[in-house]
C-alpha cells in the first residue's frame, strides 16, 4: 500500500474512534507502536493510543505494513521512527525510516535501508539523534547508519563484523549479536553478543557513524550465558545484562572513560525449584532507579528486583505471571506507573500496575490482542 493510501487509510480510522487530527490529546497520553512478526494477525507496526492516568490501551490500528517489525526506536526529537524487518536471506534486514506526526501519532515512510546484515533484531539511536545502530543476529554482525536532516537513512557508514563461538552447540556455533546500546555520555555503544558470550564496547563518532573498537574491547560472560540485553542504571555507574542462555542478570560497574565493565554480582531469574525450559529476554531499569525487571519464557512471568542505592546489588522481590505466553518483551511507560507486557505465543499485550514504593507488580485486567514482541512509547502534545 503507497505511503499517502496508508496516512488516509490510518487517518480515517483513528476518526472513526473520535480521535481526530485536530483533538489535542491528554498530557497523560501516548502513542504506543507495537511490533511483531507479520503473520495473520499482523500486517506490521500496529498503533494504539495508551492513557497513563488509567493505564488503558486503546484505538488500535495498523499504522504501517513492514515485514517483522520486531524491534522499533523513536529518535530523540520524537519526530521520527525507525523499524527494522527481521529477515534473514541473500539480501539481509532492513531498517525502515518513518516520519511520525505529534498529533496524530501517523506514520509516513521516508525510504529504507539495508541493516548490513542477516537477521537484524534491535535498533538503538544515538543521544545527537546523527547515527542509528543495529545489531543483527543472524550474520553476527553491529552497523551505524548516519541519520539525514529529514530523518531519512544513509547507507551504513560502519559494519562490524563479529568472529568466534562459544560452548553451547545449538546456540553458539556462531557470533550473534543482539542489541545495541549506547551509553549516558554517548561516547561508547555496548553490544551483547549472545554466540560470543561477551558484551562488546565501541568508541562511538555520532556525526560520522563511525564505530570503532573500544579498549578494552570486550568483557566475557560466564560460558554459556548467552548475553541478550542489557540496561543502564540511571546513575550511570551499573550496568544490568540479562543472560538468556543460563537465566541470570549479572550487574557490571561501568567505567565511563573507557565504556568498561567488570562484573559485580549475578542473581537468577528464575525461581528456586523451577526445572522446566526457560529463556529470558528483556531487562529495564525503573525510571526512579530502585527496581529492575527481567522475563523469563517459559516461566512466563516478569521478575523484580530490588537495587541496592549504595552497591547497586539486586535482591529479588516477585515473580509475577507476565499474563500470557513467552513474553519476548515489555515496557515500563515514562510515568513508571505501568508495565506492558508482549506475550508472543499467545498474542497478547497485557498491562501491569508497578508500585514505586515497592517495585511489586499487580493485575490491572487491561489487555488488547496484538501479537506484541517489542512496545514504544511517544508522548502525545
């Protein structure tokens, strides 16, 4: 479907919901975009709006048709997003380029690009808003792709290309690279590398997608951890990784001159007794900085942590039910009164109340039906 058929198609279904251009929407509001593997139940980014007041999802829509629109990134002037196809084949990923209206929350393609590899799974921007980041997964390799002034992309000014195995032969027979993250001062990109067992650093240049190795320029994980993602704290000073492989969050001390980690503590996700087949996936910091929150799939359930304010050491608080089946991801909305839930087996985005004074989540009986494996939130003016 052309882009300008799309905006009508789009525009005249949030009208059909009261929620026209020209209504100045709540403060306490949010576009939310989803993504997920398209399939029958999903044709791409899906849109709803999403109220923090009452932690209600609603107005969903099909904002744009993208092949596996698993992992999405708004750029920091909100004006623009970024969704990569997860595909794998002769031609590799590509990331998309959207123009995104304040108002509306509408989508408008602006071109794609190549993500430089097979198989891309997680996009980051850097904090100027110059460069995007892509880790892909498939072909184990990180590429920086400069951001024009329309927001549109440049081919990839950077490809790095991962090297090496690891202990675990179904899993690790190869480099997997598997998110990208750039640090509070934006001088260093993380990636965990889950083939590798090692959390890679580069120095970043944001004006020239330029991607170069850090020194030290890795840190190794426990074999067979299987690094996924990670998080920093608000401090700046811990890092969290969440292992996907042997169920674990390791906290790391960050050095910010040298975008370094050595290793502090390791908790597990999972409950003591637990024996049947877990795999975790998204890790996030609570923006007040005293929580941490895991998933595991297969538990299927969200696990909480407490952080300690003076060694940011974590001890555990809950395992809550995440509401569905594999919750791949979640996401804490900006007010972090509210955690949503992406349950990808049984297609559905669930919403969980968060107690700031506890980090304890709880029901709230709020879900829609979207095959959800990645959330983003844009405030709506």
């Amino acid at each position: 479907m052309q882009a300008t058929m799309m905006c009508r198609w789009f525009a005249g279904l949030l009208l059909g919901c009261g929620l026209g251009f020209a209504v100045t929407l709540d403060a306490a509001t949010y576009h939310a975009y989803v993504g997920s593997y398209t399939g029958p139940k999903s044709k791409g980014i899906q849109y709803f709006q999403f109220d923090a007041s009452t932690g209600r999802l609603s107005g969903g829509a099909l904002a744009a048709e993208v092949a596996n629109p698993t992992w999405l990134v708004v750029h920091p002037s909100r004006k623009y997003l970024y969704a990569l196809s997860e595909v794998g084949g002769a031609q590799g990923g590509g990331i998309t380029a959207f123009a995104l209206e304040a108002a509306s929350g509408r989508l408008t393609r602006l071109n794609t690009q190549s993500s430089g590899g097979n198989g891309p799974c997680h996009l980051a921007v850097d904090r100027t808003g110059q460069c995007l980041l892509v880790a892909n997964y498939g072909s184990g390799s990180v590429a920086a792709l400069p951001i024009r002034a329309d927001g549109s992309l440049g081919e990839a000014a950077s490809l790095i290309q991962h090297q090496g195995a690891s202990v675990n032969p179904q899993r690790q027979k190869g480099p997997h690279a598997h998110s990208v993250d750039v640090d509070p001062a934006n001088r260093f990109v993380l990636v965990c590398d889950l083939g590798l067992d090692k959390v890679l650093t580069y120095r970043l240049e944001p004006a020239k997608a330029l991607l170069a190795p850090a020194e030290p320029p890795h840190v190794a994980t426990a074999p067979g951890a299987g690094p996924r993602h990670l998080a920093f704290h608000p401090n700046g000073r811990w890092v969290y990784v969440i292992n996907e492989l042997n169920n674990t969050v390791v906290q790391y001390a960050y050095q910010a001159d040298k975008g370094s980690l050595t290793p502090l503590s390791t908790i597990p996700t999972l409950p003591e007794g637990f024996t049947g087949q877990n795999t975790t996936a998204e890790i996030a910091v609570h923006p007040n900085g005293r929580f941490v929150y895991g998933s595991n799939r297969g538990h299927d359930s969200i696990v909480v942590y407490a952080v300690d304010a003076n060694t940011g050491r974590l001890t555990l608080v809950q395992h809550h039910p995440s509401g569905g089946k594999t919750p791949r991801h979640f996401a804490l909305d900006p007010s972090g009164r509210w955690l949503l839930s992406g349950n990808q087996t049984s297609g559905n985005l669930v919403v969980l109340a968060v107690d700031n004074a506890t980090g304890r989540l709880s029901e709230t009986g709020h879900s829609v039906e979207v095959p959800a494996v990645c959330v983003q939130f844009v405030p709506a003016p």
